[in-house]
C-alpha cells in the first residue's frame, strides 16, 4: 500500500486507471458512431435554432475528419483524456474554439454512450447474420453433397436409427434460422434512438428527436427519456441473449465434431493444417479449433447472466457501473465472429470416413437386428 | 443406504422415483396439449390411410373426453405410470382395445414431449401478453394522472434533475414494450411444429407435416427433424430469456417501490393491507409483496443460465436429462404470471405523498442553487 | 383479474398465497431445528433470569413433543399459520397460556429462520458427506478390483495413452477428497451462532449468547449482529458453491459412463434393471439414471449464481426476499442426496466389457506404432 | 472472408492467432511459476538420475536468469511462440543445446500448466488476504472510532431499530472473516502438486514425486494422474467461488456507501478527490469509484459459473478449451485485488455527518414512540 503513500499526483492516477478501466480501448471502436451521432445531432440543433447552420456544418466537417482517422486507426485516446466523448471535445475545441462546445448542448454523456452503443450493435449484428447466412449455405452445400453418406442417429448417446450427414449437416442450418430469429429480436430492440434523452430526464431546450431518429437510420424512437436510460442492460442483455443462441448452436456442433473425430467413433477427420498433433503420437488429431469454439461459445452463453449480475436491484437512473457492460458486449461480438469465421472456413475442409458406408452401415443393421 | 438391501421390488421403485421425478406433475398440467396433438396426428394418420377415418374418430372422441377431464381437474398421473404418455395411452387401451394403440403410429415421445411444450408455451406467453398489456394500462393511466407531481430524478444515486411521477409510470410502460418484443421473439420460434419428428431421425411412415402444422395452428414446419430434436433446450432458453426480460422490468420497479417507500425517501405508501407492520413498530410498513416480487423475478432471470448450464456440450440427439428443463420453464411462467398480477393489483393502489410537492421541490431547487 | 375485484376476504387469500409461497413445505423440514433452537433459548432466559427455570422447563417440555411430532411426521403447518414460527407459537400458547409467549423474548424471527437454516445445513452436509465417504470406498474397491483392466485414455477426446478402469475408479475418489475440503469450509462458515441477532441489530436484554453457542453445538459465535443478519445468502452460498463441486465430479463421471456405454466405445455396461431399453430396438441399454444424475448435478452448479442475484445489490439488512433461499438450498441438498445414494447403489454394478483387455489394447498398440 | 482466399501462410495466421488467443499475455504472468516448477523439475530428475547433477545444475541456471528477466519486465513471448513453454524451450535450447530439451523428460504440458496455475493461485491467494487482513483493521478502527455515532436500522429498507456506524463497520469487518475461510478453503485445494501426472496418464520414467512436493513447497501431493488432470476447472472454480464470496461482501458495502450518500439518506461523504462531480450541479457528490468497485464485484460472483459453463459434461481427460480459463482466473484476482486496494484507500476517508447523531436520533426517536 505504500503507493497510496505518495503524493497527491500519483494517487489520483492510480483512481483514475481504476475508473477508466479499459474504457479508452472499447472507446476507441465506440467513438466512429459517438461522431456519427454527433453529426445527426448537430444537424438537428441546427434545425431547431439552437445553432446555426454554418455552425453545425464546422461542426460536421470536423466529426467527419476524425470519423476518418479512425477508418484510418489514427484515432488514438491518449491518458490524459477519460474516453472518447473528451478526446473528441478537445480535438473540436482545438480545431473551432468555442464553437466547439456547442455540440454538448441538449445532451448528456449518458445518451452520448447509449446511441454510440446501439449504433455499434446494429452495424455489427448485420455483420454477425451476414456470416450466419454464409454458414448456412455452406452447410445446406455440404448436406446435398453428403446426403447419402450414412451416419448412426443417436438418443441417450446410444446408437437408435439410421442417419445421414446431409441430415446433420442440413440440422444445423435449420438451426442458424432460430438464432436468426433471435438476432432479429434484439435488433428490433436496439433499433430505438435514445438521444435526446440526455441523463434520463430530458432537457428543456426545444430539440426534435424525431429528427436525429431519422439522421441515424434508426426504426423508432424511445420516447421517455427515463425508459431510454432504463434500456441500458436491457440491450446489452439482449443482444448477449441472442449471441448466446448462436453460440449454443456452434458449441454443440463442435462437440459433434469433436466426438466424430474420436477414432472409437471415427465418422470424419479434418486435414492437419486444422489439428494439431503430438510428435509421439502421429495419430492423434487433436481437434483443437473445435474445442476452442467449443469454450469460447460456451463462455459466451454465460454473459446474458453477467449483465443480470451487474444491473440486479439496481434503481432506475445512471449508475457509473454501467460503463462495464461495454466489454463483455464488445469483445463478445469480436469473439463470436473470430468463432464462425474460423468454424464457416474449416467445416468446408470436413473429410468424411467413407469405410462408414459399409462398415457401420453393418454394425448398424447387426445391431437392429440383433 | 439399508433401503437398497431390501428386496428388488422396493428398489426399482426408488430409482422409478428417481427418474421420474416432478414428471407427473409437469404432466397434468402438459397433458390438455398433449391430446390435442394426438388430436392431430390421429386425424393426419386417417388422411394418409395410415388408420381409417373411423378409427381416428373413435381415437379422438376418447381424447376429447380426456381432455375434458383434464379441464375439470379430473385427470390424474398415478403412481403406476411414468408420465402422461402412458396414462393416456393407458386410457385409450382400455376404451378402445388395440385400436388404442394405433396412435403411437409414426412418432416417438420425443417429438409428443417437444409439441406438448410448445403448445403451453404459446398458450402461456399468450396470457402473459395480456397481463402485461393490462400492467401497460394501468401505468398509462397512472402517469396521466400522476403527470405533475415532482420527485427528484437521481443518477448515480444523487439527486440529479426534477422529474414527475408521470415520467417514472410511463419510463415502466415503455419498457415492457421491449419486453413484448422478447416475448414475441420466444413465440416466434416456438410456433414451429416439431410433431412428425418422431427421435430425431424421422419415420417411413408417410406422414403429412403439413397437415398437423395446420391443424394445431403452428405458423411454421420445423423440417428438419434432427433439428427439431436439437430444438430443446434453446426453445426452453429462449421463453426464459423473454421472461427475464420482463422480469428484470418489474424488478427495477419495485426496487425504486422499496426504496421509496422508505422513511429517508417517503415518496411514496401503499394501503395497510398490502403490507406488512410490526406491533412494536406501528410505523413500519414493511413492502414484503414488492420484495418478493423483486426476488421471485430476480431468480427468473437465472434460469436461462439453468437451461445452459443442462445442455451444454451435449451432443446432438436426445438425452435423458432434458426432460429436467420442464421444471424452470413451467414453474417460472407460473412465477411470473402471479407476480404480474399481484403487481398490477397493488401498482393501481399506490399513494403518492402530496408533501413531497412542496417540500421536495425546495429541497430540489436549494439544491441547485447552492 | 376478475379473481382481484372479489371480496376482500379473498383477495388477501391470494395476497398470502404468494408472499408465503412454498414456505410451509420447507418450514415443515425446518421446524425441529427452530424447536431446538428455541429450547436452548428458553434454558438461557432461565440462566440470566429473564424466566425462570421452572418456566423454561415447562416451555422445553412442549418444544421436545413437538419434536417428537416433527419425527413422526405429525406436524402440519396449516394454512391458518403463515409457517412454522406462528405455528410453534401456536401450540405452546394453546398449552401453555401466556408462558408461551415468554419464549420470544430477546429474539427475532430473523435470528430463528438463521440458526435453524444453519442447525440444517449442518446436520445435512454431515449426513452428505458420510454418504460421499460410503462413495469413496465403494470406488477404492472397484479401482482395485479392476485394476489391471486396461482402457485407453483420452485427451482432446483422442486416444493418447493407455489408461487402466483402476486408474479411473481412483482419480473419481480422490477427487471427491476435493469436494469433502469444500463441504468443510461451508460446515466451518456455518458453524457460527447467529441466535441473539434478533432483527440484525441486536436485543437490550442481557442475554448470554455463548450459553446458546454451547447449546446448540456451534463451534463459534457470530459476535456482531449485524453480520449475523448479512451472513444469509452467504451461508447459502458457500453451502451450494460446496455442493456445486461435489455434484460436478459427480456429472463428469456420468458424462464418461454415458460415452463408454456407447456401442462405439462400448467398454462398460449395466444390469437390464438400471438401464432402460425400447421394445424395437432390444440392443439399446439406454442410461437414463446417469444422464439424469448428470442433469440433476449440472442444475446445482448453477444454484450458488441464483443466489447471487437474489441477493446482489441488496442493501445491508434483512430484505423480506431472503426467505427465497430456503427452496434452491433445501431442494438441492435433497436432490443432491438422492443423486449421492442412486449413484453410489448403481455403480457397483458395473460391468467391465472384457474383450476390451484384448481389442482395444491392440488398437491402441497399434495406434501408437502407427 | 477473403481473407481465407489467400496463400496457406496467412492462413494459418490467423488459425494461429486464434487458437492461442490472448496466451501470450496471460503466460507472461504465469511464465515464472513455469521456471520454477522447471527447477524442481529438473532437480528431482537429477536426484533419479534421469539426468547428471551437473547438467541439472547447467539447465537451473539458465532458468533462473529467465525468472530474472521475467521480474523486470524483460520477458516476452514474441508472436513466433504460442505459449511460454515454447519460448522458455528455445532459450534453454539456445544457450544449452540438446540439454535444454531434456528439462521436458518425464512431463506433459498439461501438468506444466496446472503447477503453474496453482503456484500462481497460491501466491496471489496469500497477497489478497494480507490485502484483507488490512482493510480488516480498519475496518475495526473506524469501528472504534465511530462506536457512538448512531444511523438508523433498517429492515425491509424500512427504519427499524437504532444502530451505530460502529456496528456497520465491525459488521463488514466480521464478514471479511468468512471470505478468509472461503479464500483458505481455495488454498487448501490448490495447494497439492500435480507436477508428474503429464497429460493425465503419469510416465513411465521413474519419477519422484515427493520430491517435486517438497521443492515447490505443496502440502501435499495429487496422486492419482487423472484426478490431477479433472482437478483443471475445479481449482479455478474454487478459487473464484472464495474470490466471488470476497467480492459479494464489497459488493454490499458500495451499495451501503452509495445509499448513504444521497441525499435522502445523507449520512456520510467523502472528500472531493473521491468522488465526481457536474460542473451544473455542484452539489453532486457523485460516488464512481464505489459504484465500480460494486459493479467489478458482481461480475467477479459471476465467474464461477462461467466455468462450470465451460466445462460441464465434458468427459474426463484434458481439452483444449481448459486454457480458457486463464482469463477469467488471471484477470478477476486482478481486478479483486484492485477493487480492495481503492476501497481501502478511500474508506479512511469517510466522513460521518454528525448532524445525525441529533436529527436522525430525534427522527427515530419520533418514529419509536409514534
């Protein structure tokens, strides 16, 4: 504790590396749609009078500079500034004077972090079904061209029926449209434009929220300023929930793979770019990416309960805490993507155990019979 | 562990009640949908000549009055049988003979266990819609009336602006709009027929999906049939996630109760006989019905995570152990429906502390003066 | 709701209904140790002369019939008595007059629920923790007995070495030594007086509160009431986070026994009487017991996160949600009990698949001169 | 997914940096209790005369230079190596030659990991409760300090009974005990050598396990191989269910802290550099750093459960996602040990309102009396 010791300087450094957390990282993929809902918020003060439109248009000009440096990667959130929302105070300051700190009229920080969070979850969900789509067609791929090639169906893990791949393959993209669904669920909840509610009680200035809902391409508008602060955790939560069915899906198709790749069950094999194997045992292939999927996914379905844990009887209103759903949120989505990207890349290079036809076909009918 | 030194009989009947478990039960309440999925597919199996258009009848007329049975609270699970399937089945032998028999034709318990559930559960999350649309009302018209009374609106606790009562009412009714939302996600995938799915891997026989699609009034065909079977579990975690959703409303709400309740907040009171006293402390008005509320939907909001924690990294096919996800699915819906109404019942009856008008408003306005 | 604009008789019918919920099915388990509880109090008043001891013993006499009632299941909570505390009251002012009331000096029912959840946990864990060690032997036999049977081992579910069904037996009992090390700590943590809390802040009679710490058999006192008051929740959480690794080893050992009683690993198998088997297809021996066990076992890893968001965010003293502890604790030590004696009866059974001594090594040994 | 279109290199890049995910960081940490099981290793080889006494001594040498340059900051696992063993591996084998291979006689990666996993748990274990035997005495003198300053208590959040913010504070001192049981709980499992068990099946060289023991200062030895192997995810899971039971009791306290200091309650503050502000509301004293501490706390009572979700029903024997839980473990002990060194700080500096100790008297007094 000696470092609490020292002078004033370094104490407040250290509270303040606690608070900001890792807040400067996930800011810095949060502050492209912070400056995007700037823009729309600007326009929209402008149209209401509150500033003028040569003004908004300075404003703009310099949002849509940083805009691309962060395409860019240029945009960097050093330690002096807590976040995003300061960094890009000081470059307009910087840049326009004054004017500068115009655009903080009518709003607060805390609709500032709701639009840009929901702005970010709407762009990347797409991205997440655009995958999901391309899974899906090569899964419906793989199970025409492996339609005939027989696998035992199983209940209770005991052999029961005579299966197929096509019939596995083709399960799992019937499967994807449920998580679809859910997706679509938790779009049509973040679609609801919350600023302008500012810190959850609104503001007096005469703004047009109608305005910037339609600047941001956002479907609908979350009229009390209260039920839009209330909406946080709730989008997070269910985004994570619909993040989570999909992950389930994927989970458990890794652990189809992971049994099939077994050499007592031996159904199918992968090619030894995508295993992993040990000097002293050439014929081991350790299905490692389907085990990572596997937990990574698994991890996943956990965090719908993360944020039930951290916004539990917690009263209506802001609380600082909530700046902390932002990582499992964030690195989620990345994780997730990095999951069906690698899984959509190595199911293509599946490898089916075509002695299966005959031989287990015979165990199968033998074991029918018996 | 004597008890299972005893003879053979004594043991079978431990580990009978062991696997069976809450299975009867679950079952009474399963059971009126149940039947009208055999309703249906008995009425499929005459059509595609699997059984004569009579032999259907018959079947169904003993269903019908099982179901009648069932609705007058007649219907019964003995400890002779292990679940509703056999005693309905047991019921139909003896009306019918043999003939009863013929409606286990081409489907398996599974695919029965999947439809019964679905079935419930968008009756249930039907009614639960209602509820809420009657919570809606309510709080619309208490906001409208509540519209100008003054309390603080806090963020990290702290006094922050003035709000209104009407605000905080409508801030609740907003919010149970997402909830719809959610619920109508978890109904969207349950209304997808799995009946004709039979363990997983399908029948020969050959069935009309289609045709019990349309009579139990499914939206959609769940085609796939390993894909129905992969369906349990999600379905389950699914109508949870919605649940919690709307259990994570109420809780907040009668979180801000509780508290306002409070002598250090005193915004606001409830009647006598919704709460609870102490002799010794006639002051005390004890908010028991609001936390319990707030508990009972605050373990609510875990059983998506029970669902998961259950399935995962099972592999595809049946197992044994779902049939354990009846217990938090209808139990929780019970849950919910009791609190939703309770709450709504007492929500109508709050008291609004007219000091609060005066007095918190200066306290409010030194506030932000100082 | 039309149930609600009845008369008001019956609305607080339904009002009680839910706040008292299932807590006369678990204050009927709980009540002799509130009895107990409540005869060491009774001596103690004596003791510092708050009674006297000839009331005390009048007092102890009915508490020890109604014990002895508990015992022979004839204790019925009605539902004229919200639980086991008013029904106490009850019967020892029907027999006693106003002496009965005497009892509830210096205490709360705070205090009572807390020692009496405590006095069960710990006879509970005692009782589980015999049945653990019972397991425990039983696989030290079976390790030895089976010793030299030779099954392959697995890692990344791939064949990697050969392993031996002693070496299997053994790793599942020493890490139930594991699982003993956290029944302890939760017995340690329980084993701390909290009669004397009362409301969580104390009683200004001069009571003796090691008195009761002796009687009752606790190892230590809760010395500040407060933190007697704040310890539910922990208790219960400690006591299923302990549960939760006992009942993980147990669902790994049944996930294995599930795979290795599948006809592609195919090493072990169990009597027709603890497998289940279906009429069409007679070489299925499904393992419903294990993938039950495995289920029931998963749900109570979950358990101690139910009770971290029942109570996360709460505010230091009693909230009237705690009583919502009693089922996920009383519930999961009953179900886990019945796992314990069902697994540890089942498992004796086993039968070791012999060929496996002869094919399997020559796979392996193949496999590994691949 | 162009990207995958590209030349196999970049290809399997990605693959790459997908499986090793953020090890290279996470084994920075842990690279130290590597080398030191390393030494151990090594010394107990050449006590068996696997290898020379001089070559062990050779091999040590060069380990601890590596420890050396791990405490300053000098070690990096460049992005040429998946893990710290392979960079620790091509160090030994730079300066040795063949030699440095020979450390690797006789172990598996997987034990590699678990010893280093658990000399790290045990180390940091040991940090965090001196880091809670110091808030602990703090806690004890604000406790004396402010015997007399009564609050009220509260029950149902409702005024109940006098207190003293010498009970509170004791309260949370006392409760910090049960953690510490908790936390001894997780030392005692952690603390037995799974050094020798490799990869789950033990070695056929004749190692000397006790030996190893006693170097790395374990209490005991793991003996069975596979138990070491299944102990993977338990230790985690213990050791984060003692951290979540730490973090539940801070968790409660914030929330205590943060009610107090509104305004409705206004029983204590904190100086300015503690707390933030509004430059619109100056009286705002708003209390961040508790509200995080509150947050980080209950993500942390999450995390057992995040690793039952990753590793329920999974088989025994080793899989690759079992390195997921570095992160959790790693990350949330971190986290822990920040939150009490910022509550420690900033809890000195709690300033008790003694206006209080007349009006609040006086207000409970009336309600008392009422």
């Amino acid at each position: 504790m000696k470092l609490w010791q020292e002078k004033n300087i370094k104490r407040n450094k250290i509270i303040d590396q606690f608070t900001v957390g890792k807040d400067r990282e996930y800011d810095t993929i949060l502050a492209k749609y912070d400056c995007e809902a700037s823009i729309a918020h600007s326009k929209m003060l402008a149209k209401v009078n509150i500033i003028s439109s040569n003004e908004s248009q300075k404003i703009n000009k310099v949002l849509n500079e940083i805009i691309i440096d962060i395409e860019e990667g240029k945009f960097i959130i050093e330690d002096d500034f807590e976040d995003m929302h300061s960094k890009i105070e000081f470059i307009l300051i910087k840049k326009l004077g004054d004017l500068g700190k115009k655009i903080h009229t009518a709003r607060s920080r805390n609709d500032q972090v709701l639009v840009s969070i929901q702005l970010f979850v709407k762009e990347e969900l797409k991205l997440i079904k655009k995958e999901v789509s391309n899974l899906f067609n090569k899964l419906i791929k793989l199970s025409k061209k492996h339609k005939s090639s027989i696998i035992p169906g199983y209940t209770h893990m005991q052999l029961a029926m005579p299966s197929s791949f096509g019939l596995w393959f083709s399960a799992y993209a019937e499967t994807l449209i449920d998580d679809i669904i859910s997706i679509n669920n938790a779009l049509y909840i973040v679609d609801q434009n919350p600023l302008g509610s500012a810190a959850g009680y609104g503001t007096c200035f005469p703004i047009d929220r109608k305005s910037t809902t339609k600047s941001l391409n956002f479907s609908e508008l979350k009229y009390n300023s209260l039920a839009a602060q209330m909406s946080r955790g709730k989008i997070e939560k269910q985004t994570l929930s619909a993040l989570s069915s999909l992950a389930s899906t994927l989970s458990k198709f890794c652990m189809d793979i992971c049994l099939y790749m077994g050499q007592d069950f031996n159904f199918i094999s992968f090619p030894e770019n995508l295993t992993t194997g040990s000097s002293i045992m050439p014929h081991k292939k350790n299905p490692d990416i389907f085990e990572l999927i596997r937990g990574k996914c698994n991890l996943i379905q956990g965090l719908p309960n993360q944020i039930s844990l951290l916004t539990t009887n917690l009263p209506s209103g802001y609380h600082r805490e909530m700046q902390l759903t932002k990582g499992p949120l964030i690195e989620s989505i990345y994780e997730l993507k990095s999951c069906l990207k690698i899984f959509s890349f190595s199911i293509e290079k599946i490898i089916i155990n075509k002695k299966l036809l005959t031989i287990q076909n015979m165990i199968i009918s033998l074991q029918l019979t018996h």
